[in-house]
C-alpha cells in the first residue's frame, strides 16, 4: 500500500525550502517512460513555495507527524492517480493539482461535508451544476471519478486564467470562492500591497489551505527526508471505462466482472443505487484486467438479464406499493423499472420486478439515503402548484425526490391523483421543539472483520456515544463480524 510509512521526523525538523526542491534524477523522461508514478508527478510539479514557509513547514509537520492518514489517503489513490496525472498532463496544468483530494478528500470518493461537499473534489451542488455534473436520484456526477476530475481542471483552470495566472490565488479561490478572492485581491490593489496569496486577506481555512497543498507536494517530492517512505504505484493505468449501452444491474455487473461489488462502487461511486442510471452515463470503470471478460459477458445478456428482472402478472387489489412491498422494493423502482410516470395498475399487467434485492455497501447506503432525505437545496420552494397532468412521479423526479418521500409528507399514497391547481408540500413544515429541522432514517450496519466503533461512527457521521447509545453498548463493549448495528442518518443537512 502506498504512503507506509518508517519513523516519522520530529517536528522541528523541517528542511528549508531550497532541500526540497531538489529536482528528480529522473525529470525530462517521456510520461510513459517512468515506473512509479510518483516519480512522473515529481518531474511535472511547477509551484513554487512563495515566502511565507513557517505556513507550509506547520502543515508538513502535521502531515509527517500522521502516517496513518497518509497510508490511508495514498492506499485509496492507487486506484484514481493515474487517470488524474494524465488528464492533467494532457492539459499541461501543474501535476501538484493531483494532490488536491489529499487535502480536500483524503481519496475517499464518497466524502462528504457538513457543507454537501461531495466526492474526491468536493464539489457542492450549485458548483457541481455549473460544471456539468450531472445528480439526480440514480446518480452524482459530483463522485463519478473521470467526471468529477474533468469539472475540478476545468474550474482550476478557469480560476487560473481569471487571476492572470497565478495558480496559488487559483487554488485558494477553488477553496472559497473566487468572488472573495476577487475582494481580497481589489482590497490590496486600493491599498497598493501586493495582490500575491501569501498578502492577501483571506478566511483562516483558506489561509491554511493553499499551504497544505505546498507542504503535501513537499513531501511527496522527498519523503526520505521526512522519515516517510512512499511505496509505488505503478505508472500504468488502473481501470477502463467501458460503455454498457444502457441501464445495468450493478451487483450482476460485478459478477460478469469478476470483481466484488464494493470494488465495483470503489470505481463508480457516481452510482447510489441497485443499477446505473436509465439516463445515463451508459458507461463503467472497471479494473483493466476485467474489461474485456465484462463486455464480452455483457454482450450476451438480455434487457431483462442486464437489469436482473423478472415478471409478475397483476391481480386483482395488487397495487403499486403493495407489489413494491411483495418484492422487497420502492415505488419509484417498479415505476422506472415499467416506465410508468403516472397512474396505477390493471388485472394482468406484466409488470417488471426486481429478481433479487442485494444489499448496498454502507457508503452507498448513506449516499442514496441523502438523496431519499431533505438534504436537496434549501433554495428549493417549500410548496408547489400542481399543473394540469402532473403526478406525485412527475413532482418528485422533478425536484430531486423519492415519490414515497413526497407522498408521506402530504399524507398521500405515491399511487394517488393529483388535480392541477392542488398545493404539494416539498418539505416538512415542522421544525420540531429543539428549532433544528432534521428528519431520520433507520438502518442496520453489519459489522466487517476489523470495524471498530469509532470507524463506524466515522463512517455514518455520528458520535461514538451515539452510536453505543443507540445499540445498548458500553465504551468496552466489543464488536464482533456479523453483529448488526442500529444507525439513525440524519438526512437533512444545513
């Protein structure tokens, strides 16, 4: 795994400036020429360290002073760093910017901000749309891995050519904005300071943020001298994106694959439900070795088959949730499995079923549950008007809800009738007694080999008393593989 790490330096041990930048033996070979790709990111780094280094030297420290996170970030980055060194590379941006999810997502793509900042570059909705990243209810393009790093060297390199090239002010305006960086750089032009990063007013988080990238790349272009030893990754490519022309079951896409399901959502974390998108993108990432065994065995299935579905015929006081009930699903799967939007059922309709419900891995649960909850925009309307030929369906895919959702907060069966001029409710009107609006969602977690509470807790972004108090546990109580654990998501975030 990459990032392990040997006796980490003491703090006061910080090189100067000029040791680290100490070019590689290796610069001026042909990107395909290197075996590490650590040592092809060392020969395209091009930011300079600036003038305040006590900033940098506090962020290095921390960073040399915790190789467990550094083993963790970089173990998960073997998977993603090849395709994002080549995307910058063929952009000529500096390859420093590769080490941008460090900082902003340690790799993980599922992260997750109390600001609903999403995915390996953090994306926040409004951001994300500007960018072309699609989310909706089956998909958040905020966490495709090749999407989301083309949208994150877009911005950066939109960022860059609006403050004259500099790409520090580029990375501190990716941080907060560039509306406040475009104040701090006016404030000092009217001052006659110099409008650099290192002068510039700017929030604290900012402030240290830019300094965390320098000290990353520091450390990256000499780990030795940190007392830090980087393992390779190989300068090859870890997965090929491979077009599924059409909707596909994801738990049956990874057996044709060969892989686990968990590697399958490692890799297409966009991906927050049973199946892709019906909408696309009609595409996988799948590790290089299984693409080819994937396609041929794709290629062999029926629509049915892709989507791992079978047929049930309608009878008599059968409706729509009461099916969805028989079969272990929603509402809104047996809709879009029928491509029915509106209305009910009718005596011996074929209706298309889910052949087996699997369960999704704990990020994807959570990821989906943030969807199914009230943590869309808050700039939404809290009601609206229906127009004439309009459904529960039609509002809820609209705004970005779950019809069951949409439905129980007007009381409603998902099945109902609507009458244009009607009033929907989008949100809950009541705030509770605390004034915190919030709403939750149960489920269990089943403990893995090696879980320990405090990764659960992590994991589900609650406390550890919270998670010991919801299951009867005591701080030594002891987990055990199998066990299932009550976890209550709080699914509206401010």
């Amino acid at each position: 795994m990459s990032g392990v790490p040997s006796a980490p330096a003491p703090p006061a041990a910080a090189p100067t400036a000029a040791a680290a930048e100490a070019p590689t033996q290796l610069a001026g070979l042909a990107p395909d020429q290197y075996g590490d790709l650590f040592d092809r990111m060392r020969a395209g780094f091009k930011l300079e360290d600036g003038t305040d280094q006590r900033a940098v030297d506090q962020q290095l420290r921390w960073y040399a002073s915790n190789p467990d996170y550094l083993q963790r970030a970089f173990g998960r980055a073997d998977l993603y760093l090849y395709q994002i060194v080549t995307e910058l590379e063929r952009r000529g941006m500096p390859l420093e910017l590769a080490l941008l999810p460090v900082v902003e997502s340690a790799f993980e793509p599922y992260a997750y901000s109390r600001a609903r900042a999403s995915g390996l570059w953090q994306f926040i909705p409004g951001t994300g749309s500007r960018f072309g990243l699609k989310q909706d209810w089956w998909y958040d393009g905020r966490r495709d891995i090749v999407e989301s790093t083309r949208a994150a060297l877009d911005y950066l390199q939109h960022l860059h050519d609006e403050f004259d090239g500099d790409w520090l002010l580029a990375i501190a305006a990716y941080n907060c904005g560039e509306a406040m960086v475009e104040r701090a750089v006016n404030m000092n032009r009217a001052a006659h300071r110099p409008v650099n990063f290192w002068e510039l007013w700017l929030p604290g988080e900012t402030r240290a943020y830019v300094p965390k990238l320098l000290a990353m790349k520091r450390l990256v272009r000499d780990p030795e001298t940190y007392g830090l030893e980087f393992s390779p990754i190989p300068n090859s490519p870890y997965f090929a994106r491979i077009a599924t022309h059409g909707q596909v079951n994801l738990k049956l896409a990874a057996e044709i694959a060969g892989v686990s399901p968990e590697e399958l959502y490692e890799l297409n974390p966009a991906f927050h439900r049973w199946a892709t998108d019906p909408a696309g993108p009609h595409y996988l990432l799948l590790p290089v070795d299984a693409a080819d065994v994937f396609s041929d065995n794709l290629a062999q299935l029926s629509p049915d088959q892709r989507l791992g579905v079978n047929h049930y015929n309608v009878r008599r006081g059968d409706s729509i949730a009461s099916v969805a009930r028989k079969f272990h699903t929603s509402v809104n799967v047996i809709r879009e499995l029928n491509e029915m939007p509106t209305g009910g059922l009718t005596v011996g309709d074929d209706l298309r079923v889910p052949s087996a419900v699997s369960e999704l891995p704990a990020k994807v649960m959570l990821a989906a549950a943030r969807v199914d909850g009230h943590g869309r925009s808050l700039r939404r309307a809290h009601v609206q008007v229906v127009r004439r030929g309009e459904s529960l369906w039609t509002i809820a895919r609209r705004n970005g809800m779950n019809v069951n959702t949409l439905a129980s907060l007007n009381g409603m069966h998902p099945g109902d009738t609507l009458r244009a001029g009607q009033h929907i409710r989008l949100t809950s009107g009541s705030s509770g007694g605390s004034g915190r609006s919030g709403s939750h969602r149960r489920l269990f977690y089943t403990v893995r080999e090696g879980d320990t509470v405090t990764q659960i807790a992590r994991l589900f972004q609650c406390s550890v008393p919270q998670l010991l108090a919801w299951n009867g546990l005591s701080s030594g109580s002891r987990l055990h593989a199998g066990q299932k654990l009550r976890i209550r998501l709080h699914t509206r975030h401010h």
